[in-house]
C-alpha cells in the first residue's frame, strides 16, 4: 500500500513539471503564382441580328379578280419574268374590246369630219358658202382627232389591265408563303400581299448598337471618317440561331444615317454571300465584330473574383503578401481577360486556391503546373 501511494505521489509530482505548450502559427500556404505579360489577343462582340434578302418585293395584285391559276409552290425558286398567278381575265378582255371598238367608231368619226372640210373648202374659196361654216367643220375634225386619241388611250389603258390579269415575277428569287389561294378574290387594296419574293444569293444582316457601343466602335478602328473605318474594319461573323457559325464572311458596309428615337440605337448594315440559299430572309442570329489588342494584359478568368459587377485578382507583393486588387476589364478572349488597368505587366498574382484567402496573408508561391495564355510562370 505504502509503494502505491509513492507511485501516486511521482506521477503528479511529474505532471506538475510539464508547462503547457504554446499552439504553434499556422504554416503559409503554398498557391500558384504567375507574372503578368503583355500579348496580342482578340476579342468579339456580338449583337442579335436579322437576315433580309438583297431584294424583298411584295408580290400584290394591280386589278382586281377571281384567282384564276397558282403556277408555283411555297419555297419554290423562279427566275425574274416567270409566270406567278394568273386573275381572270374575262371582264379585261371584253373592256379592251369595248375599246378598240370605240376607237373605230372615232377613227370613222374623223373620217366623215375629213369629207366634211373636203366638200366645203372649196365652196368657201368659190363664195358659195360661209367661212364660219368652214370652220365649224374643222372644229369638229379636230375633236374627232382628239376623240381618236383618247380612244387610243382607252385600248392601251385595257391592254395592260389585261397585261395585270397574269403576275409575273419582277425578280430572281424564292417564293414565299401564298396568302392567297385558287378561287379567292383579290384587289390592289388587299391589307395581306399575294405573297413575298426574295433574292438571297447575297443576304443584308441587320444589326444595331447603343449609343455608347457606337461611339466605342468609331474610336476602336482605324480611319478618320466612318467611310475609312468600314474599308478597315475586318470581315465579321454571323452566328445562326444555334450559335454554329455561317461558313462565309461578310463585310459591314452601311451605317445608317440616324439614332432610332426609341430604341436610342443605330443600326448597321454586314453583306453575306448565299450562293447555296442556306439563309433565307427572316433568319435571325448574332453578329461578331472582332478587335485585335496590342500589347494587353492578359489574364485567366479562373485567376479572379467577381463581386457584384467588379473584378478583383489576388496581387502578390516582393514581402509575398497578398492584395485584393481590382481590375477594369475590356474584353474576353476565350478562357481570358484583356486587363485595362489595375494590374501591369510585371505584376504577379495568385492563380487558382484563393477561395479562403486573406487579404495580407504572406503565402509561398509555386510556379503553375500549366502555363496559361500570355502569362510568365514565377
């Protein structure tokens, strides 16, 4: 009992001796650090657009009718001069004849008027009869003259209503929905026209931009005038509607002539070639403007922190400590910012493990196990 209670006693006697040990600092965290370069890289911008045909005609009747004949399919391609639809031509064909009859009723009418003034001249010089009754006979060839001419008018006026019965195409082109079917009747004045002609083998792609995106767009290129900038400006892109990029490229080569008062926007203007007719007008998509930057700033999206509408990366100092830096941003570039200012070229900054960082918290950097875009590893 007694070695017990001396076991007992050198145990707390021992534990007495031990001072508690002081919690050690945590260890600097070792994160992936680059050095910021300068590099060429290009951004886009992209603005909804809309396709429209070279030439878009509406295709409406010019006298009215029963709708005879339909000569083409919805979608079908006609050359400039074919045959579209055919009006019933009875009451323009009994009109012309009605005409040219009384043409001839005039042209007779001259005639008798023609014997008239033969038969009286010379009994007026042999002072057989009156001069005024000379005259009034060649009063009344006269307007048997002007009656002959208004008849010619009537026929010509009747061959071509008649002419109007068959509606041809006036271009080169694809046809669209008919609105307007066989039987129905039509009139010049119909709200709905018969149907639209289109000719796509070149396409008008119309875009707009804001206000403050024009003024970006004339100091961005080149060119002391607007017509100097679209000879400089690149060729642009057409995005379909299932973002797959149109195979040809087209040229912006209008600018219209004033801001829409109620969008605040000015619109532009890209030709495209369509040789095979894959756009038709209707089409919607998106425009790609591209901008080639010199000697920008380029760095990772992945390298940053956005907070609210603000960029912020994580710059480290000679002392390796780190600073939340905000950075104005340009441009996108695949996986990368183009950098305005904020940061310059030298600068260093944490690549990727920021998630929990500190601002002033001392780190060790390590150099990136990839390379990315435009930067220096440390």
């Amino acid at each position: 009992m007694k070695s017990f209670i001396l076991a007992i006693l050198a145990i707390s006697l021992y534990s007495c001796s031990q001072k508690p040990q002081a919690p050690g600092a945590p260890p600097a965290p070792s994160l992936p650090v680059a050095t910021i370069a300068t590099g060429t890289d290009t951004t886009y911008q992209e603005y909804p657009a809309s396709v429209e045909g070279t030439i878009n005609v509406e295709v409406r009747p010019q006298v009215s009718g029963t709708l005879d004949k339909v000569f083409v399919d919805e979608g079908a391609f006609v050359s400039a001069g074919q045959p579209l639809f055919k009006i019933n031509e009875q009451p323009y064909r009994a009109a012309l004849n009605n005409a040219i009859a009384n043409q001839h009723a005039t042209e007779s009418a001259a005639a008798n008027a023609q014997l008239e003034v033969d038969k009286l001249t010379p009994l007026v010089q042999n002072k057989v009869v009156s001069d005024y009754q000379l005259k009034t006979a060649k009063a009344a060839y006269d307007v048997a003259k002007a009656n002959i001419e208004q008849a010619k008018a009537n026929v010509s006026t009747a061959q071509i209503n008649l002419g109007y019965t068959l509606i041809k195409a006036p271009v080169s082109g694809y046809i669209g929905r008919l609105l307007k079917k066989q039987g129905s009747l039509v009139t010049p004045s119909d709200p709905q026209e018969l149907t639209q002609l289109s000719d796509v083998h070149d396409v008008h792609v119309y875009f707009s931009l804001s206000e403050k995106d024009f003024v970006a767009f004339k100091e961005q290129y080149p060119g002391e005038t607007l017509k100097d900038k679209l000879k400089q400006l690149p060729t642009v892109s057409l995005l379909l509607a299932d973002n797959s990029a149109y195979a040809k490229q087209g040229k912006v080569d209008m600018i219209d002539g004033q801001f829409d008062k109620t969008t605040g926007a000015i619109t532009l203007r890209a030709s495209f070639p369509n040789p095979q007719g894959l756009l038709r007008s209707g089409n919607t998509g998106k425009i790609r403007l591209s901008l080639q930057h010199k000697d920008a700033l380029i760095v990772p999206q992945s390298a940053t922190v956005s907070l609210q509408d603000k960029v912020f990366v994580f710059a480290v100092a000679d002392s390796n400590k780190v600073k939340k830096q905000l950075i104005t941003i340009i441009g996108t570039s695949g996986p990368n910012y183009l950098v305005k200012n904020g940061i310059k070229a030298g600068d260093r900054i944490v690549l990727s493990g920021f998630d929990n960082l500190q601002e002033g918290t001392v780190i060790v950097p390590e150099k990136p196990a990839d390379k990315p875009a435009a930067i220096a590893k440390n």
